[in-house]
C-alpha cells in the first residue's frame, strides 16, 4: 500500500512541474507587464537550438525611441551554463524598486548590436511591483534549473 502511495504522490508531482516552454510563456507575460516597458524597455526570452553553439537564451529588449519615433531593439544572447547569479538590486535607483541582474563571471553576455561580451544585464521593473520582481527572478532561477544550470538563489541578509 505504501509503495502505490508513494507511485501515486511521484506521478502527480511529474505531471504538475512546470516545462520549460510554460515557464518562458510565464516569465515573458510577466515581464510584459511588469517590466519597465515605457522608460526602461520590456523583455521577451526564447530557447534556441544552434546545430553548431547548442542550446541558448535569446533575450530581446525593445525600447521606445521618441526621438526617432520608433522601437529599437537590444538582443542579449547566453547559454544557461554562462549565467552565475541572478539577483536583486536598487542599485541606479533613487526609489526602492528592484530590478533584476543576470550575471556571468566570466563576461559570456553577448550583445549583438554593441557586437561585445558583457558579464552582467538588468531587467528594469516599473515602481512599486518588488514582490513581482522577486517572482520573476525564482522563475529564472527555475528556467536555469530546467536547463541545466542550477543557480543559489541569493540570500538577501537584511530581510526578516
């Protein structure tokens, strides 16, 4: 009886994990809405399979440009293994909103249009949504995770 108990509790526990193409399509209409998208840009990631590079991230950023009167767009490019931390911060603002920081030790952040490496992106939030914010960084930890890249989610040490 136990062991059919156990079974049961397992199968359920597969069936209801999240994939990775359901935790994109979250993470992507949370970013649409919680994003900065009218100062700072809003973000959208894809998967990608490259014959030759593997598996990687295509994270696209689309600005409004008032000055041209057009969308301008970014394009970050990594592979889940490149990416050491993903965390919180206020730091560049003069309120307590916090953005995410996706982070590689190692400089392996490809920007196309700069046509550089980086160590380091931020995803701006609009004001007043941290809780959102720290939502979408445990599903990027958890879209790493699902990829093979196990990221430590970061302690904040001041927090209760």
């Amino acid at each position: 009886m136990k062991k059919i108990l156990v079974l049961f509790l397992l199968l359920c526990q597969i069936s209801f994990s999240q994939t990775k193409e359901e935790t994109i399509e979250w993470l992507n209409l949370n970013l649409e809405n919680y994003g900065d998208n009218q100062i700072m840009g809003t973000y959208q990631i894809e998967a990608k399979i490259d014959p030759d590079y593997g598996e990687y991230l295509l994270f696209t950023k689309k600005s409004w440009n008032s000055f041209l009167e057009k969308s301008t767009y970014d394009y970050y490019t990594l592979k889940p293994d490149a990416i050491s931390s993903i965390y919180l911060s206020g730091k560049g603002r003069t309120n307590k909103t916090l953005d995410i920081y996706v982070k590689s030790e190692t400089n392996r952040i490809y920007n196309s249009g700069k046509e550089k490496f980086f160590g380091e992106f931020d995803i701006c939030m609009k004001n007043g949504y941290n809780e959102m914010a720290e939502r979408l960084q445990i599903g990027l930890l958890f879209l790493f995770e699902v990829m093979g890249n196990k990221i430590e989610n970061p302690k904040d040490l001041f927090k209760n």
